[in-house]
C-alpha cells in the first residue's frame, strides 16, 4: 500500500510530470493531474480554489523562455514564465498550506536554482527563488505537520529541452531520465526532512545541498 494514498501532480502529462504520476499510481496512489493540457492554468489563482488536501503535492509544472539575451527578452516571455514558475508554485503552496493537515509538497526547482544558466537567465532567476521560498516557507508549514522541500535536478531527458537537445547530445553532456527525477522526489517526500535542496546529478545518487548558514533576525 502507498505512503501516499493521494497526490496531485502539476504539469503531470509529459516530462518530470509524467513520471511521477507513473511512479506513484504503481503504488496504488490515487492521482489529481494538473496539467495546461487539461485546461488547468497553474498561473491562475481561481484554478487553485477548487484543489483539496491531498497527502502529497508535486509542484512541478515548469517551462523556459526560450531567450538567452535579457536585452531581447519579451513581457511576453517574462510574464509567462513568472506565471508558471513562480506563481504556479506560491498559489500552489499557499492553497495547500490552508487545507492540508499534514503531508508532504515536493516542488521542482533545478540545478539552475543552486547556479548560473547563461542560456536562459530568467529561467535561472525562477528556480532560484523556487530554492529561496521553499527554504523560507518550510517553518511554518512544519507547523502545520506539512513538509517541503525542492529538488534540483541537472538536464533532464524532457520536451522541455525542445531544439536544444540534439545540441546537448552533440556535445556529449549526460542526462537525467524523467524516472530518475520520479525517484528522486518520491525520496525528498518520504525522508521526513524538510526545507532542504536535494541535487540530481547523473550517475549519482540524490544527495541534500549543503548551504552556508546565515543568521537574519526575524
């Protein structure tokens, strides 16, 4: 029987997604799918009204913008992306840390949240404030017996990567599966730990980011 007797899983019909929703209805998981696909804007506030407590959320619709130079980047490119990103996952926790009573939220940052990604900046800049708030929100959400925590997976086999693919292959950079990163969030949910950054790298296991600790006053 599953740890996890129901999940949501944003962005659940391709990619990361996708698997995920594999792995855990194997599990006899019964899963909400939350996909653009199916007429579910993750960017829309309204869309998360309806959702209810589920015992495991995976946030983890995600896209790029597809502009590498800041200077040519549309508000087109920027609001989208802001809107699914970002938004897409605060709505998300914000919804969820009000009706779930325990659990655990998985969001899908990336690798490009603990560093740079000079091919697409904005893109960089959302994951690392994806890294940023789940580390800042897990307090009080531990207050609420929920965990959270981000995984930050390097390039990862998915449409995502759309014409840039056959570049990455040429130059013989290693990828994730899809699978691998299922694996990976299903593991930060279940550690029991929360707040934490945990990096996909190929080859190696999934492993918790050590930050520098600062000190701010409240």
């Amino acid at each position: 029987m599953s740890s996890f007797p129901s999940a949501l899983v944003t962005g659940g019909r391709s990619g990361i997604g996708a698997a995920v929703v594999a792995a855990l209805e194997r599990e006899g998981t019964e899963v909400q799918v939350l996909d653009v696909v199916d007429g579910f804007n993750v960017a829309d506030p309204r869309a998360w009204e309806g959702v209810g407590a589920v015992d495991l959320a995976c946030l983890n619709a995600g896209i790029v913008t597809g502009e590498g130079d800041v200077a040519q980047l549309t508000d087109e490119q920027y609001r989208r992306i802001l809107g699914v990103n970002v938004d897409g996952v605060v709505y998300g926790v914000r919804r969820l840390a009000s009706v779930m009573d325990g659990g655990a939220i998985v969001v899908t940052a990336s690798l490009a949240g603990l560093t740079t990604v000079y091919a697409d900046p904005i893109y960089g800049g959302t994951k690392h404030f994806l890294v940023g708030f789940v580390r800042s929100v897990a307090p009080q959400l531990a207050k609420r017996g929920i965990t959270i925590n981000a995984v930050c997976p390097a390039i990862v086999d998915t449409p995502i990567l759309g014409d840039s693919r056959e570049q990455i292959v040429a130059k013989g950079i290693s990828m994730l599966r899809p699978e691998e990163i299922a694996d990976a969030i299903l593991l930060a949910a279940r550690d029991g730990s929360t707040g934490e950054a945990w990096v996909c790298l190929p080859g190696q296991p999934p492993e918790r980011h050590e930050f520098r600790r600062f000190f701010m006053s409240d």
